[in-house]
C-alpha cells in the first residue's frame, strides 16, 4: 500500500514582521550613510584619535542607556505610564561627584567607587519603592531628579572638583589591545546585560512585564518585582556612567548630568529601531550610544553650534517615539 504525501503549504511571513525588519536595516544604514558623511566631509573625524574619542564618549551614554532601558523594557515603552527614569542622568552627576569628592578627601578610588555606587543605588531604591506604591513613574523619577541634582551640588559646593587617581587616570587614559580603558568597562557592561536581559528568567520575565503585566502575573509573575529592580540597575548602571564621565573630564562638573539626560534618553529608546521586534535592547543601545557620540563629534567638526546639535537630538527623539507608538497602534 502506498501513500501520498501531502504538500506543505508556505508558511506566510507576516506583513509587520517584514516592516520591522527592513526598518531595522534601515536603521543600521542610516547610521553608516550619517557617520560615513562625517568621514567624507570632515578629514579629523576618521583619524584614530578622534574615533577614539568617539567610543569613549559612547561609553557613558551606553552605559547609562542600558539602565535606561531595562527600565522601559520592564516598566513598558509608553512615556506616560510606562517605564522612565528622568533621575539617570542627576544619579551620573551626583556618582562622579561623590567619588571626586571623596578621593580628595584622600579615600582609596576603589572605595570612593562603592560609596558612589551605593549612593546611585539608594536612589534607585527610593524611585522603584514610589512605582511599586502607585506613583507615576515620570513624576517620581523627576522628583528624584531634582533630589539627586540638589545634593550634587551641596557636596560639591557647587564648583568643579578635581578627580585624579591610577585607577581614574586608568579609565581615562588606558587601553588593552588598542582598545581605550572605558570601552573595555563598556564591553563588559554589555556583554553582562545582554545575557542577562536576553538568557536569564530574569531578563525574559521582565521583557513579559513590560508588555503585558496583567497577563505576567496571571502567569504567576509578580511585576513589582521586577520593576523596583528595573530601577535599581538604572541607578547603578546611571552611577558607574557618571564614573566614566568624571574620569574622562579628569573633574566632576556641576550640573553635568542635565547636559547628557537627553542623549541617555535617546540612545534607549533609538536601539528599539535595530530591533526586528522593536523593542528596546542592550545592541541596540550601544549602537545607538555610538551614532550619538558620532553625531555629536561630526557637527561639531562641521562647525555646527551647540543649538543645532541639541535641537537634531531633539528631532531624533521625536522621530523614535512615532516609531514606537506606530508599533504599539499596530500591536493593539
């Protein structure tokens, strides 16, 4: 007896799915067409010094970025009741500041790290508690932000202060492998969050809060969790890029953290573009960190005032959140 087989009938590709993908491409060309302009256009922009340079800056926006957005993917991508975190860039201020003092008061570097990073980590504690309790996560990231930003500058009196050290000369000057110090933190950082977010229970069940928390705990997962956590890492991840900040400006710098929320910002939600599911991601984040340093530096190359830099980020940030809110209408 014999039989016939039957034929399988192709699997269709949904018509979203597609459009992400080619707007992922889209993305990642985008940024090779933006920075490879900058080479053509500006002869300083390629040299190894100043790509250099580039990465360094990079690091702090990725950095924090990651933070950023493991607040997002675990609170959800709506900037009004999903997750946000507007203290970041204060908690970046307010870490640098507490290591510079805290080395010139003659503690060792690595002691006065913990203590900056104990201080970013208090801060994030005191913002997860206010979500877990009901507060809109804007409003009470915005007070924080002022909180954080007030005592920046009570210690440091408001005035430059310096930070010197082998280890932040290290940070600041080093390389292993051609590769500067702090890109070499960065690729640890990363690596670290990408398994975490992308392999662990943790990082799958926070992704599963983000986007439908109701059905999360239905499934037995407790959401509160993971968002007071969500905020924790931010904190953290916000403090060691306010580190890597002071160390590159051999000082901390009074009121620099207001001067780098918006690229942290935009670095977190731009690396949902090189997502074929949209959906913010730690490779996303570094690529994103890397075109805004890029973009930063070739204006300023070009001669482009400060204003009109600010003002592209502004209109990337926009740009970013029609995509995303696009992907939310066409989810529901």
């Amino acid at each position: 007896m014999s039989t016939t087989a039957t034929p399988t009938a192709p699997v269709a590709v949904p018509r979203n799915a597609t459009r992400k993908s080619v707007l992922a491409w889209a993305g990642y060309a985008a940024v090779v067409l933006v920075l490879g302009f900058f080479a053509v256009a500006s002869p300083h922009f390629a040299t190894p010094g100043n790509i250099g340079a580039v990465l360094t800056q990079a690091t702090v926006f990725a950095v924090a970025g990651i933070g950023l957005s493991t607040v997002i993917a675990t609170g959800g991508d709506d900037v009004l009741t999903g997750g946000i975190d507007l203290s970041v860039g204060a908690v970046c201020g307010l870490a640098g500041t507490i290591a510079a003092v805290a080395t010139t008061a003659g503690l060792p570097a690595g002691t006065a790290i913990l203590v900056s990073l104990a201080a970013a980590a208090a801060i994030g504690v005191t913002n997860g508690a206010a979500v877990v309790l009901g507060l809109r996560p804007l409003l009470a990231t915005l007070a924080t932000m002022g909180i954080a930003t007030s005592l920046e500058l009570v210690i440091s009196g408001n005035i430059k202060t310096a930070l010197d050290g082998e280890l932040f000369r290290w940070l600041r000057e080093g390389s292993i492998a051609g590769l500067p110090a702090a890109v070499l933190v960065l690729v640890a950082i990363g690596a670290l969050a990408w398994w975490a977010l992308g392999r662990t229970p943790f990082g799958i069940n926070s992704y599963a809060v983000g986007n439908n928390a109701t059905a999360a705990a239905v499934a037995g997962l407790n959401p509160n969790r993971y968002r007071f956590g969500s905020y924790v890492i931010s904190s953290v991840l916000g403090g060691a890029a306010g580190i890597l900040l002071a160390s590159r400006l051999s000082a901390a710098v009074p009121g620099i953290g207001a001067q780098v929320l918006l690229d942290i910002i935009l670095v977190a939600y731009m690396s949902a573009v090189f997502s074929r599911r949209l959906v913010v991601n730690v490779p996303g984040t570094v690529v994103a960190a890397v075109f805004v340093a890029g973009l930063s530096n070739g204006l300023t190359l070009l001669g482009v005032t400060s204003q009109w830099t600010g003002a592209a980020k502004g209109a990337l940030i926009l740009l970013v959140l029609a995509v995303v809110a696009l992907r939310g209408r066409n989810a529901r």
